[in-house]
C-alpha cells in the first residue's frame, strides 16, 4: 500500500504519502472522452470526500460506492 511506503528525498528524510483515485470505463460510465474524464473525476472527489486514500467505481457510485482501501 502506498501509504506505508517511504519515499526518500535528496537529503535522506524519509515521507509517507497516499494515494486517491476514481476509476470510470468506456461505456459503462461514458462515451466521449470528456464524459470519461468528468465521470472519473466524481469517483475521486467521493474517494477524497470520505476518508482519502482509497480507490471509488463510477459506475457504483449511484447505489452505495465501494471503497478500496
């Protein structure tokens, strides 16, 4: 999991970091790629809005959206 890596800078500090995502597919979530883009853009504002650091469907957003973590 991403976040119980550690990332290494240039000066040796170690940091920890998170990852957030929202998955849309063609055609189930859209047709165009704008749709795509706005539909997959959703899934991560939920993803964001409710914990961070997880993975949302769009296309399982309308009933009660998994969430990966």
């Amino acid at each position: 999991m991403v976040e119980q890596t550690e990332f290494k800078l240039d000066d040796g500090q170690g940091i920890h970091r998170t990852c957030s995502a929202g998955v849309a597919a063609v055609p189930l979530d859209a047709n165009d790629a704008e749709s795509l883009v706005k539909a997959a853009d959703s899934a991560l504002y939920y993803a964001k809005e409710h914990g961070r650091n997880r993975v949302v469907l769009t296309q399982e957003l309308a009933d009660s959206p998994p969430v990966i973590e």
